[in-house]
C-alpha cells in the first residue's frame, strides 16, 4: 500500500522536472512561470534556488551542475556559484514556441522537447538532442512535448504530446534519426486525462502523471495501466524516484500556470512524496559538461 506525505512547504506555481541527484542527496525541479529552480533535501527543505531570465522547461544533472532548458535553447547553470551559460538556442527568435519536458538518456545527453506558445496553428514543435554544443532535431510535428523517459537500458525512448493524448515508444540509438520508429504506447484520453512528466522504474515500468485526472499511474512496456495512484493535490504533473534507496516517489504539481490549470486548493502546488511502492527507481544519467574541451558522451 502506497504511503503518500507531502513534500516540505513550498508551493510551485508550475512545478516540473524533478531528478534526484545521488551524488549529493538533492533533488533538483522547477517553477515554469516563476522562473526559478530548486534543490531540496530528502526530507523537504529547500536548500538553494536560482533565478532563471526565463521561463524554465526542464533540468538534467550535470558534471559542473545543471544542464537547463530555458525558453528557446540549452544552458549550463552553475549550481556551485549561479553562473549560467549559454550552450545553443536553437529556437532564438521565435516566439511560437518554448522548451518543456526534458530528460538525459542514459548515454548522458539532454534531450528537450518544444511546445506550442500562445496563439499559433499547426504544430510548430520539436524534440531536440543535445550533442556537445549542438542541438540535434530527432523529432518534430509537436503541439506540447511531454513523458520523455528511458527504459533501463536505454534502447526505447518514451515521449508523449499532451494535446494528442498519446504516449509513444521509439527504438532508440545513440546515432541517427529515430522519428520512423515511433509508435503508439497508449492513448491516454480514454482514461480522462493527458499525459503530463514521466519517468521509468527498475522493472521499465513507466510511472505517468494524469494531470487531468489527478493520478499517477503506471503502465507496462506493452501499454497497460496496471496501477493508478489518487493524487491528494490538484493537477500532479511529474514523477521522478529519489532519496538514499531510490525508493520515494516525488511528484510535482501545478496551483497556477497562467493559463488552463489553477487551483483553489491549500494544498495546489506542493510536492508529493511517495513510498512504499512495489518498485524502486534507477538513477538518472550525469551529462558531461558540454562547454569544456573534449567533452564527449559514451555510447
């Protein structure tokens, strides 16, 4: 039986991208609209925060830090000092889009995927790749990229677009195009809710927050749900393991984005941290520092 405690005190606006870093017992997430980041200890405490110039999309550990998407490109911060550097913006300029979800693979390179912003028909975003300076398209006809998550093993990619209502499953390499080998997981729609932030445990079980829905639910690698977790808080919005044993499930969630999801609710916007749960999670990938010389990732 799951046991679910909320997480510290702090209340995110647009909380995402949690990753749980063993190398010093943090875990790291963002506040989207206000622009900040945020390292916390096992048992709640914020311990640090930092000031983005924009919105945030994601985060991924890194040799020097983080490795950040902020809203159109790829930028180093420097969590030992604040220092923040620009690696590449590749959507410089324009406005119809913005970098979301995001996750390194387990060879350590960020990935990030853009969602529509504002106004805009059609489906302008992409899914990028990070390769060492570089940001390398590998997908693209997205309205909001989401569930980006790795099996164990690194060889199928998980993404989703949350106005499409579908989680994919792609065969994935450390070289090359993956795009036509997309296929469908689950359609999330029939069971109430677009898919929001995602991660894997050890079993390749992939934990999803239904954001519509209020739940975390975890679904095969063949695209079964066979477990649903009631959310306490409004609008659960992305799950990632952590703590000492990678056995806690910390959840973010979403008060008031500005746009479609706000929240009366006392508690809208914490964290969650749950326990006692069959499966445990696997650490996430630690990203070479892109900026220094010969910087490269293993395959």
């Amino acid at each position: 039986m799951a046991d679910i405690a909320l997480y510290g005190t702090h209340r995110n606006k647009l909380g995402e991208s949690p990753v749980w870093d063993l190398r010093t017992d943090r875990l790291y997430w963002i506040d989207s609209v206000s622009k900040q980041i945020f390292a916390g200890d096992e048992q709640g405490s914020v311990l640090q925060s930092w000031d983005a110039p924009t919105t945030v999309g994601s985060v991924a550990l890194c040799d020097d830090g983080l490795l950040v998407a902020l809203q159109d490109g790829f930028f180093l911060l420097e969590t030992a000092n604040g220092a923040l550097h620009e690696i590449c913006r590749p959507e410089r300029g324009n406005e119809k889009v913005r970098f979301n979800d995001g996750k390194a693979d387990r060879q350590g390179r960020f990935l990030s995927g853009t969602m529509r912003h504002g106004d805009v028909e059609g489906s302008p975003g992409k899914l990028y790749r990070l390769e060492r300076r570089e940001a390398v398209e590998i997908d693209s006809g997205i309205m909001l990229a989401n569930s980006l998550c790795f099996s164990p093993d690194g060889s199928v990619m998980y993404f989703a677009d949350s106005l499409q209502g579908c989680i994919w499953a792609y065969d994935y390499t450390a070289d090359g195009p993956i795009a036509a080998t997309r296929r469908t997981l689950i359609e999330t729609a029939p069971h109430g809710s677009a898919p929001d932030g995602a991660t894997v445990d050890a079993e390749g079980f992939l934990w999803v927050a239904f954001v519509q829905s209020d739940e975390i639910v975890r679904i095969s690698p063949e695209g079964m749900i066979v477990e649903k977790i009631a959310s306490p808080v409004p609008y659960p919005s992305c799950p990632a393991f952590g703590g000492e044993a990678m056995n806690t499930l910390f959840v973010t969630s979403l008060w008031d984005t500005g746009g479609m999801f706000r929240t009366d609710h006392k508690d809208g916007g914490r964290m969650l941290a749950i326990t006692g749960l069959a499966c445990g999670g696997i650490p996430e990938a630690v990203c070479p520092n892109p900026l220094q010389e010969g910087t490269h990732n293993e395959s």
